[in-house]
C-alpha cells in the first residue's frame, strides 16, 4: 500500500475513534471556528503545530512557511495575521521556530542556484546572518551558529508582528510569543513571552504559568497501552 492511500485508511480509522469517544465532536467542528492562537511555524513536517502542542482540530489557527518568517510585504502571510486578528480576535500569536532548521541552515551556506524561490525566501535570514556575524562567528561548530541564528530570527519575527498596524491598532491587541521546539527532545522554549517589554529572553522550557494560562497544554501521563480496538485491527490488516 503506497503512502497516500495507507493516509486514506488511517483516516477512516481515525474519525472513527474520534467519534467513538466524542460523538458531537464532528458536528461542533462543522459549526465553525472559534480559535484563541494563531501559530506561525515552519513548514518542516517534523514540527506540526497540533502534535507537538497536544492540541485538537480547532485549537489553532496555522500558518506555516519555510524557516517561518514574517513578512509585511508577503499577502499569504499577512492575510493569515488580518483574518486571525480582525475576524478570529485571537488572544495569541506564536512564532515557533526549531533548532536544526533547514532554512535556516542554507542562509549560513552558499545559495543554490536550483532553489531559487527558496532563495529570495531566505534573503531576510542571510541578512540577519550577516547582522549577527560577529556573534555567530564566534560559535565554532555549524549547527551551534544554526541554533543560535533561528532563536535570533524568531525574536526579529516577533518584534516585526508586534510593529505592524494589524497587530498594534488592534481594538483588543493580541499578546505575540516567540518560542522554539527542540527536535532532540521534544520540549519548547519560551524566548519571548506576550509581554512587549520581556522580547528577548535567553529562552526558557514551556512553564507551569503557561499550561495554567492554556497557552500550552500539560502533558497527559502515560496510561497502559489498551488492546488494539476493532478499527485498529482493521488499519493493520490493510497494512499487511
């Protein structure tokens, strides 16, 4: 079974457990959206936003691109921020970059010329690369430069929603977080919180204050495996 159809029958069962265990689940769904938290990230399939935030459909309003960046000048994106802000009236915006961010990786290598949208993409990172070169040329190793450039643009991305009319002139501005997720494990540090005058902290893990705030949702505690239900046994069998 190739990818895309194995997708097709992971779905089925999957609504199938949704509804199982919540049967207005769908049907609320189907009514609208009423999100609190527009997520800016990056488009690397290793960070979706709802897994790594143990979130449902409708928890988050999501926009992702490459390296997640920011741009005034990019309709895609500002057109998100404008539907978030004016019509969602979220309470939250957060950019969430990663460490070990492809996109983030080629602005500190030469470009290639077989990527040139991905080029003009990263044009702003080379630029804060170059802003930065003191400090980041002063970290030996490659992915320690890497690391540090993607906190540094996450804060560059924070402080330029902060500065855009959509967000400031709001009637009910929404609070701006910048925050990265660490692919070694799995965990999420705060780099700068909602408040304007905390933007550029060292960066600290996801606190008991922001899972009370709901901003983060507190990890469930391991529970004992259940046997495979009658859907399960049903994906296996298509599997094999």
């Amino acid at each position: 079974m190739n990818r895309p159809k194995r997708m097709l029958v992971e779905n089925v069962g999957w609504a199938a457990e949704i509804a199982a265990s919540d049967p207005d689940f769908f049907e609320t769904l189907a009514q609208g959206q009423s999100p609190t938290v527009l997520w800016l990230g990056c488009s690397d399939s290793r960070v979706p936003a709802e897994t790594i935030t143990h979130s449902k459909p409708g928890d988050l309003f999501v926009h992702r691109n490459i390296a997640n960046l920011f741009s005034p000048d990019d309709d895609n994106t500002m057109s998100v921020l404008e539907y978030a802000v004016s019509v969602l009236k979220v309470d939250d915006v957060i950019v969430c970059g990663h460490y070990g961010c492809g996109g983030v990786r080629a602005s500190l290598l030469p470009l290639s010329d077989a990527l040139p949208h991905v080029n003009r993409r990263i044009a702003p990172l080379c630029a804060l690369a170059r802003e930065h070169s003191g400090e980041l040329d002063a970290i030996g190793a490659l992915d320690s430069r890497i690391d540090r450039l993607a906190e540094l643009s996450v804060l560059q991305q924070v402080r330029a929603l902060r500065d855009t009319p959509i967000v400031r002139d709001a009637e009910r501005p929404p609070r701006v977080h910048g925050w990265i997720f660490g692919l070694r494990d799995g965990r999420i540090k705060v780099l700068s919180s909602g408040d304007p005058a905390d933007a550029d902290t060292g960066g600290e893990p996801a606190t008991p204050s922001i899972v009370a705030a709901g901003i983060v949702k507190p990890a469930k505690p391991a529970e004992p495996v259940p046997a495979p239900s009658a859907v399960q046994r049903v994906i296996e069998s298509s599997r094999n």
